[in-house]
C-alpha cells in the first residue's frame, strides 16, 4: 500500500482473506493506524479463488491514482 499511495482519496478499503480472520483484523489495525480512511471492509475469499492460492491469503484493495 506504500509503494502506491499516491492519488489515493482516503476511500475505501477492503481486506480479504483466506480463512484467517484474525490475521486480516490485524492487517486492519495496520491500515487504521498509518492510513486513516472511510471504511475498512473485511470478507472472506471465496471458494473459486480460495481453491487457487489456499488458506492463510490476504488480499489489499484499494484505489489510488492513474496508472503511469
């Protein structure tokens, strides 16, 4: 999220993850503390792409700037 901060608007933020809830209310603690937002979203990843990258996934998402 630092390397791509830039244009980002404070909005939303969401954090999935792959069975690992607890790890993803960390990972929401992180984001709070160095980049206050709007709202932070947290779900569970579902089953089409849990089956490819497995339990104990995070995912950020955000939006920042354009893309150069």
């Amino acid at each position: 999220m630092a390397d791509n901060i830039e244009g980002w608007d404070r909005g939303a933020v969401e954090i999935s993850h792959g069975d690992c809830l607890e790890d993803a209310l960390t990972l929401r603690e992180m984001v709070e503390k160095a980049y206050p937002c709007e709202e932070i979203v947290i779900s569970p990843i579902g089953a089409v792409i849990g089956s490819h990258v497995g339990a104990g996934t995070l995912a950020l998402f955000f939006m920042s700037g354009p893309r150069g």
